[in-house]
C-alpha cells in the first residue's frame, strides 16, 4: 500500500469514528481491524499484511505514526528525519535513508508537539529549537523552521531498555577489565571524575555504567537539560531536569539553577549529565566544596582538548583570571575518561588521565591507560587499553575509604618538590 492509499484509508477512519481521548485503544483498534476487513478493495492483503496495516494506522493515531515501528526496533540506535519525507537511521553502526515518509509536513508537526508536550516543552515559531525525550528515555532534539531550512526536522537518540554494564563494555572491548576495575575503585573512593568524547562517542552510555559502581547507601543527585541517565542501583536518588521559557519568556529553569539547588538537597554525589556552557563553574564548585565522587560529561577531541573548553566554560560565566580557572579545574577534577568513536564505528575508551595539578600555569594530566591500535582484521579496528606505565600520584581519597589499590602509590619523580600545585 502506498502512501496516498494509506493517507485515504486513514482519512476515513478518522471521519468514521472520533479518534481523541475519549476513544479507548480497544475501540480504536477494533474498529480500524473491522474497517480493514470490511474494504473488498484491501482483499488482496494477506493476514499478516492486514495485521501490520492496523498496527500501522493505529501508531498514527495514538502513536508516533511511521516512526513508531524505528522506535520499537531496539536495533536502531538513532532517527534522523530531515523533513516529513526524509528519514534516516543508524543500526549496527550503518546510517541508511528508509523508504519512509509522514503524510505532509503539518502530520509531522503534529507528532513533534505530542512529544514536547508529553514532557511539559514549548517549541514554536519564536522558540524553534528545544531538546526533549520520549517515554522510554530517548533523546529528542527538534528544529522547526525557519531555522530548519527543508520543515521541521528532528532527531532522536536511543537508548537501551536497561543501561549497559562495565561488563557489557568489557564484552564489546569498549574498554579493558584492568582499567574497569580502576575506575570502579576510583568511583567508589568518592574521585571526581569527568568523561569526554565527541558526539555519539558513548558518554552517556559510560556514565551510567560508572554510576552502577556508586555505593547504594550515598544519595545521588542528577541534573541534565532532558532526562536520560538511567542510575537504577542507587535508591535514594532524586533526578532534577530544566525547564524552558514559557510563551511569555519567564519560568526558565537552567541547568545552573538546578546544581544550585542540588547543593541544598544534602547530596553525597552530583551527577551533572553534560556540560556546554556557564554552568561549568557550578559544577567545579560543587566538586570543590565537599561533594567527592561527582561526574560529569562534556564534548572533546581529547582529554587535554576537554581542559581547554572547561576553561572557556567558566570564563563565559565569570571574569576570572585564567590562571584561577585552572586551578579551580585542576582541584576539582581528578580523572579524565575520554571516549571516541573510531572509524569501524566502534566506541571505545581511548584513554585514562588523572589530573596533577599546575604546573608553569598549566592543567598537568598524568595519562595512567592509552589504546594503542593494532591494525585492522575483518573491516575491525585491533587494539588494545594499555597501561602507560604512569602510576597513579594522589592515593589520600583511596586512604580515607579504607581502600588499598597495590599500584596506586605516590610517584612524582618527573614534577620537582613545589613546582606542582596540588
């Protein structure tokens, strides 16, 4: 059935029965199953087709029409719709354009306000970029024109049903079990710790893989621009998410807001989901008075990469010498994990950094893992996370948590006495 057919049988339907609210999904389903049968022309369709064609027309009307089956396929990992007749997704790390397409661009406007809604957002005319999410945890960001040159476009990014374990990424050698159990100690010793990467690189995914190593007894505080981390081994938890302007531009709830007033809920962890802007030096300062063992994501070509945009983070919020940007970063942050995605489309951990302190002005990182590549084998990328040889300087958080790590003793042999600032 092509489209046209579909936009018609569809039509009728809806003149036939009052499709809203009131109408209960048996009702609806019923009756779109009997109109179907009813149809002599519809005869030729085998009762697995007809099946379909009523999941089909029922998604467009309760669900999210065409994109309701990319939605439920857990395979795909990304939608991508450029226009009502323009849809792309990624599966198994392969982008591809679908035969898909929305009945008009108004039909697909119509879904973009059914999910801004459904989370209390405001996208129109005057405001036509906000980020959202869907039922199931999915990112959503939409662009509606005039910015979006070709129609309101949108793309969602998908997560799993249950978050992925440190084992899971160990299975997939996204990273190493050595540097795992690293991190596990660390994040359980209450290090604060920051994950780079570029976009879809895996941070998230990585996030909530560490965040599975919190102790179940601390409460967590997480505060993100749309909600998406899914931290399901920490009871006592509380997720805060901002708030766009309303139609009158007041009732803006920030990101910056939101660390503020997690400050005052006694969290022992902040869990900050992205960084991009001024509220960076929220963040510092919420690691720099008392609250260890927070984390936090940011976008980076590289861990040293990630140092520089924290320092244009903070400035854009304040007017600070750089040099007390540095610091401030320097005593805040104790690893740096940063994520990329190589050209095989696989995600892994390229490298583990702990942060030393200054040196000569400078953010010094001491690198403690480092992939090293292999070449190729079967269109996948050989290599490894290897140890650097570094070993790890600042143990007194490991101390205090009663921790012994047998590699984790002090060595600054290459940093003369006071010439690092710790």
């Amino acid at each position: 059935m092509n489209d046209e057919m579909f936009g018609l049988l569809r039509s009728d339907i809806r003149a036939g029965l009052d499709v809203t609210s009131a109408v209960g999904n048996k009702e609806l389903t019923a009756y779109i199953e009997r109109t179907i049968l009813e149809r002599e022309s519809l005869g030729y369709l085998t009762a697995p087709e007809k099946h379909e064609l009523v999941k089909r027309l029922f998604d467009s009307f309760r669900g999210l029409d065409v994109l309701q089956p990319l939605i439920d396929n857990p395979a795909i990992t990304e939608i991508m719709i450029n226009s009502y007749k323009e849809i792309f997704i990624e599966e198994d790390g392969q982008i591809r354009r679908l035969p898909l397409a929305f009945e008009s661009s108004g039909r697909l406007e119509d879904i973009i306000q059914t999910v801004v809604s459904e989370v209390n957002r405001v996208v129109n005319d005057s405001s036509p970029i906000v980020d959202a999410r869907l039922k199931d945890g999915s990112r959503v960001n939409i662009v509606l024109p005039p910015v979006a040159l070709k129609g309101p476009a949108m793309t969602i990014r998908k997560f799993p049903e249950t978050p992925m374990t440190m084992s899971e990424l160990i299975k997939r050698e996204a990273i190493s079990p050595e540097a795992a159990e690293l991190l596990q100690t660390l994040v359980t010793a209450k290090y604060n710790i920051f994950i780079s990467g570029g976009t879809g690189s895996g941070k998230t995914t990585f996030l909530n893989a560490l965040s599975q190593f919190i102790p179940a007894h601390e409460r967590v505080i997480t505060v993100e621009d749309s909600a998406e981390l899914q931290i399901v081994t920490v009871p006592n938890l509380v997720s805060l998410e901002t708030r766009n302007a309303n139609t009158e531009g007041k009732g803006e709830i920030t990101i910056r807001d939101l660390i503020r007033s997690s400050l005052r809920m006694r969290p022992n962890r902040i869990v900050v989901g992205e960084v991009r802007g001024a509220e960076c030096l929220d963040m510092l300062q919420a690691m720099n008075t008392g609250h260890d063992g927070s984390l936090s994501t940011g976008h980076s070509n590289s861990a040293r990469d990630m140092v520089s945009r924290l320092e244009t983070m903070v400035l854009s919020a304040a007017d600070l010498p750089v040099v007390v940007v540095r610091q401030q970063i320097a005593s805040a942050i104790d690893i740096f994990v940063h994520l990329s995605r190589l050209r095989d489309r696989s995600r892994r951990v390229m490298g583990i950094s702990e942060v030393i302190g200054l040196k000569d002005g400078e953010v010094v990182l001491n690198s403690l893992y480092e992939f090293q590549e292999m070449g190729e084998l079967a269109g996948r990328i050989q290599g490894s996370l290897n140890p650097s040889g570094n070993l790890l300087c600042h143990t007194d958080k490991l101390k205090m948590a009663g921790i012994t790590l047998l590699s984790a003793v002090i060595s600054q042999a290459e940093f003369k006495k006071g010439e690092v600032m710790i």
